[in-house]
C-alpha cells in the first residue's frame, strides 16, 4: 500500500510504500477511495496539537470499500462503502462515555492523529466507530461530511434555533452548514477573511443573505455565531456580533490565544461555547440530514502524492469549499 507519512512535526509528508495491515478483532480493513483534508490535519502537520503519534498517517474523513474483516465483526460485509470520521473509538467505560458524552471520552483514539489515518490506499478502522454510506454517492463530495460536516452540525445544534446565523471563516465546515442552516429557513451571514472577494462571492451563491469580512459589522444583531477560523481575535468580535442572549459557538479543535474583551459584551446573558469531536449519534443524524437538506459540495481533488500541495492550498485559502485526496 501506499501512505502519506508525517514523520516529525512541521515537516513535509513523505510518500512511503508499506505492507497492507491486517485488521484486528473488531477491526476492518478499508480501500481507501477518498478523504478529505481537513484543517486539523493542518493544526497535526504544523505541531498545533500536542503528542501525535509518530510517525502518523494524517486524514479522518475517510470514504472507501471494506477490504477485510477482523476476528468478531458482523456489521460489515467485504465491499461495503463506509465512512470514517474523526473519532476512531471510545473507550466506553468513562463517565463521559456512560452519560452519552463520547466525544469527551477519558481514553480516545483519533483518526490521524493518534492511529493512522486515511491519507493512504488502505486504513484499518474499528468496526463499531465506521458508518456505513450508500452506494450511489460520489466518494470525493461524501469525505468532507465526515468532519466538516458532523463537527458543523454539532456546532449548529450547540448554536441553538435562532435565524440569524454567522459563520466565521467560510471553508469546508461551513459552505456544509450554510446549506443546511437555509434549508432550514434560517438566514446565514457569512464572514471571510477582509477582503476576500471570491470567498464572499461563494457564499452569496450558496444562498447567504450578507458576506463580508471578519472585521466589518453586519447589517443586523446575530442570533447565534459560529467560529470556525483558528483565530482567538473572532471571539470578541462575535460577541460583539450577537444580539442579547445569543451564542457564540468556537467549532475548531485549535485556536489561536482569545485576546482580553470588556466584560460588557458577554453580559447580557451571551453565551461562549466549545465543540469538543463527535459522537457516533452526532454522524448517524448528520448523515440522515444531508441528502434531504440537498447539499452541494463544491470539492478539490488531487491525487494522493500531491497531499503536500492539498495542505500548502487550504493554509493559503487558494480554493472554495473542501479539498479531497482521491485514490
């Protein structure tokens, strides 16, 4: 098989050829035919997250085909299409896990991050943390809905029912939320780095009702906002951004450092919130929603030796939408 490799942080990933693995109990074993790049593969590669395993195979958006079965899986037929997400396995037994709160789990694995990931023709995956997907989906369109998507969708039901709805930082996540927020008949407000024109372009024809950049005002109060760009500087102004009572929500797993605010734009009962992974009941309702919210992935693709390149294009912001590595 061929992987990807991150061999020490900030460094390039080195293309390697190595043995097919063999699944364990529990496990199966994936033909990888897609998976999405997402920025925590950036926060891995660049050292934004501490103690990857090393040397790792980044990637946790995974589509592909089971290949093989490990010793106890039932669920799972050779050739079933599956998806792969973040959250690779919990260990059930924490206080987190017993009170329907797995993705605070005490003892996690992460897809990528602390077991091999899909930036690779084959993965391994446990059985009970894989989704199985249709069959008639197109493998590159589906990747990005394994975390943009469900780490959207946990945000979105965190941001509560209000209409209108900020999204910061107009990327993978959310052109994914955005469609789902309208088709819910709420209103989006779309916020992009100062002066990218493209990106305020793009989100004005997904439906968004205003697009602007991160340090303008929008032409009303927010219900609720969401931060999916890595930058701290957002909190103070979505605070700002949010009408009494409203919600920020931060939907990144890394930030830069929130600078000091007044406490006068969190009074007013504002609320600031964290997304913390996923649960399984997080993919199995995210899945469920897509195809009838309709949504339309505007996705990159590149072979998997140009995932170097994939990675240098989403830290410069030089595509619309998700990137996707294609086997």
């Amino acid at each position: 098989m061929r992987a990807m490799i991150l061999c020490r942080r900030k460094t390039r990933l080195v293309l390697r050829e190595l043995p097919v693995p063999e699944p364990a109990a529990g496990q199966i074993l994936i033909a990888v035919e897609a998976c999405g790049v997402c920025r925590t593969d950036l926060h891995v590669v660049d050292g934004e997250l501490p103690n990857p395993k090393l040397p790792i195979v980044p990637g946790h958006e995974i589509v592909g085909r089971v290949a093989a079965l490990g010793p106890g899986v039932r669920d799972f037929a050779h050739g079933t299409r599956v998806g792969v997400p973040w959250l690779g396995e919990a260990c059930g037994v924490c206080q987190y896990c017993r009170s329907d709160r797995e993705n605070l789990c005490d003892a996690p694995v992460f897809t990528g991050y602390t077991r091999d990931g899909g930036y690779a023709t084959h993965t391994l995956a446990n059985a009970r943390f894989s989704f199985a997907l249709p069959e008639d989906l197109d493998a590159g369109e589906t990747a990005p809905l394994l975390c943009a998507g469900l780490i959207g969708w946990r945000s979105y039901r965190m941001a509560g029912h209000g209409e209108a709805l900020g999204l910061y930082g107009f990327g993978a996540a959310a052109h994914i939320l955005a469609q789902v927020a309208i088709w819910h008949g709420r209103r989006v407000f779309a916020f992009t780095r100062a002066g990218d024109t493209a990106s305020q372009h793009f989100a004005r024809s997904l439906g968004a009702v205003w697009a602007g950049g991160s340090d303008e005002t929008p032409p009303e109060k927010l219900d609720a906002a969401i931060i999916f760009a890595p930058i701290g500087a957002l909190v103070p102004a979505a605070l700002a951004a949010v009408k009494k009572g409203g919600r920020v929500v931060c939907g990144g797993i890394h930030m830069s450092d929130i600078p000091n605010f007044p406490y006068r734009l969190l009074w007013e009962e504002r609320q600031l919130l964290s997304v913390a992974n996923l649960t399984r009941r997080d993919a199995y309702e995210f899945l469920a929603t897509a195809p009838r919210a309709g949504i339309k992935m505007q996705v990159t693709r590149y072979p998997l030796d140009q995932a170097n390149a994939a990675l240098d294009d989403l830290r410069q912001g030089r595509f619309e939408g998700a990137a996707v590595l294609v086997a």
